[in-house]
C-alpha cells in the first residue's frame, strides 16, 4: 500500500518550480509581444467573440472530443487574472495547472516544454500587460472516458518515446530548431502521430493527417526540390515553389506566426528545414 502511496505521490507529483515574478520592464513586454507571434498562440487563443484579443473560445475538434480554448487575458474570473511566473511555467513547460491538474495535449505544451524559463516569463510579460476581457470559455465535450488524470500517463510515454535531438553547431540552425520545435509547433500538425496520438518523433515532420485531410511532409526528403529562398518565402508569403498558395491550417500559421517573424528568423527556420 505504501509502495502505491509512494508511486502515487510521484507519478501524479507537481513539477518543482520555483516562484518567480513575472518581469515589468517593457523590453520583455516587447520581447513577448515577438514571441507570442513566434509560438502561434494568436491561431488557438484569438477570441471567437471578442476577435482582436486573446480571450478564445475556438473549438478544436479532434479524435477525442471538441476543445475549447481558454481565454488567456488576465481576467480574474474568466481568464487567467493572478498568475504568476511559476503558473505559466507549470502550464507551458509541463502542461499543469496551478492547482496540479493537467491540460490536455491538444495545447501544445510539450512543444513549448522546449521554451527557455526566460522566455516563458516574456511570454507572461506580454500577456499580464494585454487588457483583460470578460468571456467565459465553454466546458469541453470528450469521450467519456477521458478524464485530465489520465495525461499524466500519456506524458510519461510521451516523454519516454522521445528521442533526445542533438544540439546543433551550427547557430543559425539551432535558432531554427528552437522556433521550429519548441515555439512554432510544427510538428504538432507535420509529424505522424502513434494510436495515443503521440507524435512519432522518430519520423519527424514526415506529413501526418489533420481531421479529415493530410498534412504535408516536410522533412528533407519532401524539401529536397526547394530551396532555402523558397522555404522563406512560403513562410513569409504562403506561395509554394510552383506558384501555389497553401491553403487550410497553414494560412492560420503563416498569418498570425512565421508571417510576422523577422526576415531573420525566418531564414533560420529555412536553414533548419532544407540543409546545403
Ligand atoms: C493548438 C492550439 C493552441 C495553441 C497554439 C496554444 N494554446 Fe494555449 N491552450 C489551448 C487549449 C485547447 C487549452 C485548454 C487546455 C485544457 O483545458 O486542458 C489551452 C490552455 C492554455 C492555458 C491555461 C489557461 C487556464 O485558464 O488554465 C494557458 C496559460 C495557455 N493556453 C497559454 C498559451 C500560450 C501563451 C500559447 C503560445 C505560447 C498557447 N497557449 C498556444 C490551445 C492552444
Ligand atoms: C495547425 C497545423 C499546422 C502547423 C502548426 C504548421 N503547419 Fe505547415 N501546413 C499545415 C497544413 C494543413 C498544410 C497544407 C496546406 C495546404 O493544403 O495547402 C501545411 C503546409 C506546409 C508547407 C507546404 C508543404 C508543401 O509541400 O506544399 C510548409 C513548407 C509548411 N507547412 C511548413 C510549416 C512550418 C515551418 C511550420 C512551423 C513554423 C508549420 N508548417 C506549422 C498545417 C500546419
């Protein structure tokens, strides 16, 4: 019994983080500004009611049910009004919540688990400073027998299916790494998931299936007729290499994400995905 008590205490165990203050100063203010843009939160957070803000409400339809995104503007009763540094790194680092619970992955916390605490915190900065905006969120409709405590075992796998990405030596391409796996999120709609709706990171941004339709690879193999200059452009503009524009989910993340990155940026995300 205590053997279960103590497997218990750490399988179901608060993440230790320390409390932090959010920074004031309106250069992180800024800087979170830049990377709320660079982590997509504008695509799921945008309020469906109050559009302009981030007081959400979209509802995100998956295999497991239907979603409602949170609002996430400092509202005390509807949105996240009170936190502090340690909440938003609990909820984007380790997809938990201030009183321990767990969010569902469809908030792609894991991703952002890559986030520097620095950057995290600007993050907070930019958020706390935003006008708060009264809106509740509906409850979600999931399966029935999907409840917040079973992620705990989904994060468990998660993590031990993950392999550890080398560090590349390359700065350019390791920048591009950091906005392409941790903040931009790529893989959560390019990488192939197993049945426990894990991504394969094995197979890495080999195309995957979103609702009804599929989702382009874009490993090296699928990039292997673009250019970098093509790549950039995509981001920048949505227009493939043939002339097309992309359509769908992709239109989401180029306007309110690689859209609004420096060309800078933008350029290390193309260095990263198509190598010389
Ligand atoms: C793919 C869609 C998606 C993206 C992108 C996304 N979120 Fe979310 N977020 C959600 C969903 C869905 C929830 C609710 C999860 C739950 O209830 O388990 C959520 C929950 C949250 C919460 C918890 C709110 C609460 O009241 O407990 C915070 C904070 C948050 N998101 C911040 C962010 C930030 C900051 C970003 C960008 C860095 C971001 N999210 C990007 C979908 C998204
Ligand atoms: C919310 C889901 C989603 C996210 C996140 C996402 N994509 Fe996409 N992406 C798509 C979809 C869907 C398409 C296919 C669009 C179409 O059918 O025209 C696509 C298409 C593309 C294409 C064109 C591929 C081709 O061969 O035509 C590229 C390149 C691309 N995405 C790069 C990225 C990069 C880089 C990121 C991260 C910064 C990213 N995507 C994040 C959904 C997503």
């Amino acid at each position: 019994m205590l053997t279960l008590m103590a497997f218990g205490w750490w399988f179901f165990a608060i993440p230790d983080v320390s409390d932090v203050a959010i920074p004031q100063a309106d250069e992180s203010i800024e800087r979170g500004h830049y990377l709320v843009d660079a982590a997509g939160c504008v695509s799921c957070h945008e309020g469906i009611e109050h559009p302009g803000t981030l007081s959400g409400g979209l509802a995100l339809t998956t295999e497991f049910g239907t979603f409602f995104v949170s609002n996430i503007t400092p509202d005390e009763t509807t949105g996240i009004g009170g936190w502090n540094g340690r909440d938003f790194l609990l909820a984007l680092k380790h997809g938990r919540s201030r009183e321990g619970d767990y969010y569902f992955p469809v908030f792609p916390y894991r991703a952002y688990a890559g986030m520097t605490d620095e950057d995290v915190l600007d993050v907070a900065a930019y958020l706390m400073s935003l006008p708060s905006v009264k809106s509740a969120v509906p409850d979600h409709e999931t399966s029935f027998w999907l409840q917040r405590w079973m992620i705990a075992g989904w994060n468990r796998l998660a993590s031990a299916l993950q392999p550890d990405f080398s560090v590349e030596s390359d700065p350019k391409i390791e920048r591009g790494s950091y906005l392409a796996r941790s903040l931009g999120h790529c893989g959560e709609c390019h990488t192939p998931r197993n049945i426990f709706g894990i991504p394969d990171l094995r197979r890495e941004f080999a195309g995957a299936r979103l609702g009804e339709g599929d989702v382009e690879a874009i490993d090296e193999q699928a990039l292997s007729q673009w250019t970098q200059e093509d790549f950039v452009y995509l981001l920048f503009l949505g227009v493939k290499p043939d002339g097309e524009f992309v359509g769908g989910e992709m239109e989401k993340v180029i306007e309110h994400n690689t859209g609004r990155l420096t060309q800078e940026d933008r350029e290390a995300l193309a260095a990263f995905f198509k190598r010389d």
